[in-house]
C-alpha cells in the first residue's frame, strides 16, 4: 500500500464510512498507518479526525467522575488486574454510603456524569445496583449515571434502566471469537458479551462499547474487525486503550500496546464514528507522560477523573502503573484541567449526550 492509496482512504471515510472498503484492505491501511516510516499519513489523519471533532464539539471536553465499586470479580480474564484467580489483590466493595458520599463529592467539584464501574461482583445484585441507582438520580436529578459491572441478565438491565441508569459501558475487548477465546477462560462466551450490548442498546441505555489496542495475539485484521463490528453496534460512546500487562496475570510477559497505535485507532474512530463520545483513556496517561493530552488532539473528546475513595484506588489495578492512584478528586480534576487546556482544549461540566 502507498501513502497516496491511504489519503484517499481517509478521504472516502470521512463521506462513506467504512463502505467500500473491505476487511483486508482496512487491516492493510491500519497496518501502514501505524508504521514509524508514516509519520506524514498520521498526521493527515489526525488533522482529519482533529477537524471533525472541533467541528462537532468545539474545544470542549466532557468529564464523567469515575468510581471504582467493587474489585470483586467472578471473571478471570487473562489480562486483567483483579481477575478471580489473582490472590495478591487485596479486594474491597464500596456499599451505598460509600458511593453516595463519592457523588456528593463530585457533585460539589462539578460533576454531572457519575460512572460506577467494578467487577462482576456476585454482592453486587440488581436490587443493590438498583437502589444505589436510584438514590443517585433522586439526590441529583440533573446527572447521568452510567453503569460498568459486565454482562448481566437481560432483567437486571432492565431493572437497573427503570431505576434510572442512562448509559453502559461494556467493551467487547476483540469482535474475533478464536481472538476472544485467547484473552478469556472458557466460560466466557464471546456471543453473550455481544447479545449484552444489543440487550443494552434495546433498552435505550446510550451504550459504550471498545477494546485494548495491542491485546496479546492481536493482529491488523483484528483491529479491523473491531471496527466493523462497532460500524454494526453504532455505539454511542467508544473506550479505547492500550493493552498494558499486569505482573500478576498470565499476560505479565506480554508487550503494551503502543501509543502510536492507539492515537492512530483513535483518529479512525473518530473519523468513522463522528458525533460518538471517545475518551482519552488513563491507560494512554498510563503508557505516556501525555498520552491523554495527545488523544485530545487525535479525536478524543471525553476523560474521567479518578472519584474513587484514595483508599482503594491502588487495589483498582487492572494494569501495572496505574495513574491518578494516589491523587484526591480534587487534585485530579486540577491535574486535568491544566492537561486540557495545555493542547488548547477545555473541560466542560455538561452532560455530554449523545446528540443524534
Ligand atoms: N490493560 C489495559 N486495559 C485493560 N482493561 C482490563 N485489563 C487491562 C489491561 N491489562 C480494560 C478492559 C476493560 C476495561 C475496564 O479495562 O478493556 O473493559
Ligand atoms: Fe488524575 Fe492527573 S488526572 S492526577
């Protein structure tokens, strides 16, 4: 592939989407985008994704409080920090108050998403989430909530919208079934993760779908897939990140995800899915000193501060090195703040829905 055949294939993105483009070719094109010699392309195709994005939204970047609920999983994905079988994390479970004081706090400092997220802890039961749910919509009305606690019964959903809940994160981690079989145990199904996200966007919940870039084994045509899975779903808000190992999983040896690979995956995203929210994620703070400020300029319009208890934040490790594990709220809104405004860009307390 030349660079030219690449130009033109940014190009037609940006009219057509991914039609007209098959799977080989869109694996070849992430491939030799990627490469260190196309430093030119990538920069046409953040310049592409970065016009897009300030079109849309302006220089606004939306914020979402995270809180870290429960390091308690029932799962035992390959990759992650606090899978079940990793007997060195010392676990811990936020209850009601815990999480209710975490959005007073981050009412106060001007939050107005509130993304719960936590393993798939067992004690975590669709009544607990429910009620927790709607103490948060009833204390402050104004705010989105946003669950992350996995795949779920099609009625725990259900209850959890009725109580309130507007949006779900739920990443497919790879649109490959032999690729998903390598990154999870046996028991984990690749087609009960993708009947959840439909089950999802069936009951209006705006749902975040996304995947690690450079997830041991992963290839070009991978990412390929990924996106034409996604360019199927039509989710509303996409997480990408760089696949970093934790020591403590059978993946310790394994290489990270690159940054240039995941800017890249960002601006393709951002050029395909133009109105969608994509945050520019702790992992990409994590693999560079400014990776986050970099995703802002190659089409990232989201990040979300750390809310979680101080206490626990270094038991939410689903990675080595984690950042923002030692920081207050406060600090890391500051933190934030200073990150975004330094690449020309600022944060917003606005809700941040999907426009349609
Ligand atoms: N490196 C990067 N991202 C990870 N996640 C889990 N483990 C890792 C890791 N080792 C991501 C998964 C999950 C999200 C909450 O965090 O994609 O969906
Ligand atoms: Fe958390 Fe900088 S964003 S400390």
């Amino acid at each position: 592939m030349v660079s030219e055949e690449c130009r033109s294939i940014i190009d037609n993105m940006c009219e057509y989407g991914c039609n007209g483009i098959s799977r080989d070719k869109l694996a070849e094109f992430i491939d030799y985008v990627c490469y260190e010699g196309s430093a030119e392309l990538r920069e046409y195709l953040r310049q592409t994704a970065n016009n897009i994005a300030t079109d849309i939204f302006g220089n606004k970047i939306y914020i979402r409080g995270l809180i870290e609920c429960t390091n308690i999983c029932r799962n035992d994905c390959l990759y992650c920090g606090i899978r079940k079988s990793n007997n060195n994390v010392e676990r811990y479970r936020l209850d009601k108050d815990d999480i209710l004081a975490c959005c007073k706090e981050g009412y106060r400092l001007g939050f107005r998403t509130f993304v719960l997220q936590g393993g798939e802890d067992p004690c975590y039961t669709a009544e607990f989430v429910a009620d927790v749910v709607s103490n948060i919509k009833k204390d402050y009305p104004g705010c989105a909530v946003t669950l992350s606690f996995g795949e779920q019964e099609y009625e725990t959903y259900r209850l959890w919208r009725d109580a309130g809940a507007d949006r779900y994160l739920l990443r497919h981690e790879t649109a490959d079934k032999q690729h998903y079989a390598r990154l999870h145990p046996g028991e984990m199904d690749y087609d009960n993760r993708v009947k959840c996200l439909y089950n999802l966007k069936e009951l209006g919940y705006q749902v975040g779908s996304g995947f690690m870039v450079g997830s041991p084994y992963q290839t070009p045509y991978n990412l390929a897939d990924d996106i034409i899975f996604l360019t199927k779903l039509e989710p509303h808000m996409i997480g990408i990140g760089p696949f970093v190992p934790h020591s403590d999983t059978p993946f310790a040896d394994k290489s990270q995800g690159t940054l240039t690979q995941t800017l890249v995956m960002i601006s393709i995203l951002r050029v395909l899915f133009k109105k969608a929210l994509i945050p520019s994620t702790t992992s990409l703070g994590t693999i560079a000193h400014d990776g986050r400020e970099q995703g802002f300029l190659y089409g990232a319009n989201v990040v979300m501060p750390n809310l979680s208890p101080v206490g626990v934040r270094k038991k939410y490790m689903l990675y080595d090195n984690k950042i923002c594990t030692g920081e207050e709220s406060a600090q890391c809104i500051s933190c934030l703040e200073k990150r975004v405004q330094s690449v020309g860009y600022r944060l917003t307390v606005d809700r941040g829905d999907y426009m349609e």
